[in-house]
C-alpha cells in the first residue's frame, strides 16, 4: 500500500489489445489482476456483473476456432453483452473488401472488434482506420489472447513467476512461441527455445522482448525446465509442408523421455491446442497420466481463455482500469 500523501500512479489504458510487447509490465499484470478478479467473482456468485450490458463485439474470423470463438462469446455473454460471428465468406477481409472499409463500417454498429487472421496487418488496419477498440484474436505474427491466458495459468498454477523456466520445443518460430517469449518478458521468467535451425524465432524479435532468452537445438536445454511448452508442427496455412516438418520435428516430440529428461519431477506441460496427438506431444503426456507424464496443464489453459478474454473485454470496452 502507498504510504500516506504518496501518489498513486494509474496503469495507462489501452487502445486496443494488439500483441504483448506495445504493453507495459504493468499493463500486462493489470490485466493479469483483473482475470483473477473475474474468475474469483464466477466462482463465488456463479455470475459476473454486466458490465457491458448493451455493449456489442464483431468477431471477425479468416481461421477457425474453438477455443477463440466460445471464450469470446461467452465472456460477452457472462459480462451481459453481445457478439457477432462473422465468417471470411461474410467479410472476405482484404479481398471482398478491405479492411480499412470493415473497420470503418463495424465501428458504426459494434463496441469492439475482435479479428482471427492470417495477415498481421488486417489486425493492424483494423485498429488504425476503426473507431473502436481492436483485439487480435490471433494472427499469423502474434498470438497475444494465448499468451495472456498462458501466463495467467502458470500465475494461478505456481504463484511467483520471476526466474522460472519455461523451455518452448518444437517450432519455436510461429505466432504461439513469439508472443509466449514476448509474455516471458513482462514477468521476468526465464525463455529457452529448443528447436532446429530453420524453426528457431528471428534474432530481431528476440532482442526487441524483455525476457531472457536462450535459443538451442540441443535437446539438453529441456533440463531443469519449469515448464515444458509446445504447439502442432504445422501451422494453419502450412498444411502443403506437412510431411517435411515432421520429419525436421520429429525428435522434438513431448513424450515420456523427454519429460525424464528434464530432471524435474514437478515439471508441468503446456499446449494451447488444438494437438496433433503423436506429433508434438503424446497422449500420456498430454492427459498427464503414467510415470514421467509430468503435470499436464492443458486443460486449464483452455478453461482460462474465458478469464483472460473477459479481462481484455472489460478493460477495452467497459473501461474497467488495469490498477
């Protein structure tokens, strides 16, 4: 608590919700603070205030999704407003129409836009030529809602974050892995990165975050992991290079072994889903069951998409403060 006469400093509001590193730490735990909030209010009232009740959301979708998709319209629905699911076949964004004349449109009838794109920069025109506020539900650059929820998951999981070590394997270039070592960043976790040449991020992205990273090819840079991290080989979009990247990705798999091989007991495995069981991660490890299975966080990283969809929401169009 402050002393008495000291100022209290308010977190600055965010415009829109775009990718993690244009956060402040401190915006990053306000709103890991308010999915908390959130949460603890469902479950001990069995409801959530209304809070943007007559409040509207236009979910603008290229790529599909489960998790995407029901956690925004629920959390919406818990916060007594609205959402619209729009279909590419609707908005063709970028090429029925473009998206600085959807933003413009949508921002006469909704409260917010929340879109799930291919190209980053439909995210970003959004925002610029919109009048409301923008959420990149994913992109093929940022996937900034996972990343929330990740570290959120391990919050609640394990308490203090600062210094734990969180070892992404796999392909360590896509969207997931780019905004988990931008999340790192903010909360003074340790990043390791254990994928092949050709599947490791870009240098420059790496330099721009906040977190203490580590990029190797060596499976040896699972042990002492925290917390072992993946996500499918092929992306959506990529399905054509399928096969060469299950070849390339193949000793990089989350299986029994490598769980042993971290040396930790205690260590706990993450994906945001969906999964390719037998690819990325296997069933035992995936269902956390078996000797050398780890703990499996899995599913509480996909039930906790609601409470950091909701905090997002609140905060971009109820104007609810981060502090």
């Amino acid at each position: 608590m402050p002393s008495a006469g000291q100022k209290i400093t308010e977190i600055p509001a965010l415009a829109h919700f775009l990718d993690i590193q244009s956060l402040t730490n401190e915006q990053f735990w306000g709103l890991l603070h308010l999915a908390r909030q959130l949460k603890e209010e469902r479950l001990r009232t069995g409801r959530n205030a209304p809070i943007l009740a007559g409040k509207a959301l236009a979910m603008i979708f290229e790529k599909p999704s489960l998790r995407t998709r029901v956690s925004f319209e629920m959390g919406m629905q818990h916060l007594g407003g609205h959402a619209l699911h729009l279909s590419s076949v609707e908005v063709g964004l970028g090429k029925r129409e473009s998206a600085p004349d959807i933003a413009r449109v949508l921002s006469g009838y909704v409260d917010g836009i929340m879109a799930r794109v291919f190209d980053h920069k439909h995210v970003l025109e959004l925002a610029e030529w919109g009048s409301v506020p923008v959420i990149n539900g994913l992109s093929d650059l940022s996937h900034p809602c996972q990343a929330l929820t990740d570290i959120f998951t391990l919050w609640e999981q394990l308490g203090n974050l600062t210094g734990l070590t969180v070892v992404y394997i796999g392909d360590g270039s896509n969207n997931v892995a780019t905004s988990l070592l931008e999340a790192g960043g903010k909360v003074g976790m340790v990043m390791r990165i254990v994928a092949p040449v050709g599947y490791q991020p870009d240098p420059a992205l790496i330099a721009q975050t906040d977190a203490d990273v580590t990029v190797t090819d060596d499976l040896d840079g699972v042990i002492g992991a925290d917390v072992l991290y993946t996500d499918v080989w092929t992306s959506m979009g990529q399905e054509a290079q399928h096969a060469r990247h299950v070849a390339d990705l193949s000793a990089y798999q989350i299986n029994a072994q490598l769980v042993a091989h971290t040396r930790n007991h205690d260590v706990k495995v993450m994906h945001c889903l969906p999964a390719h069981r037998g690819e990325e991660i296997t069933d035992d490890i995936a269902d956390g069951v078996g000797a050398n299975s780890g703990d499996s966080l899995l599913f509480a990283q996909a039930h906790n998409r609601l409470h950091a969809q909701k905090a997002i929401l609140a905060h971009l169009l109820g104007g609810v403060p981060l502090g």
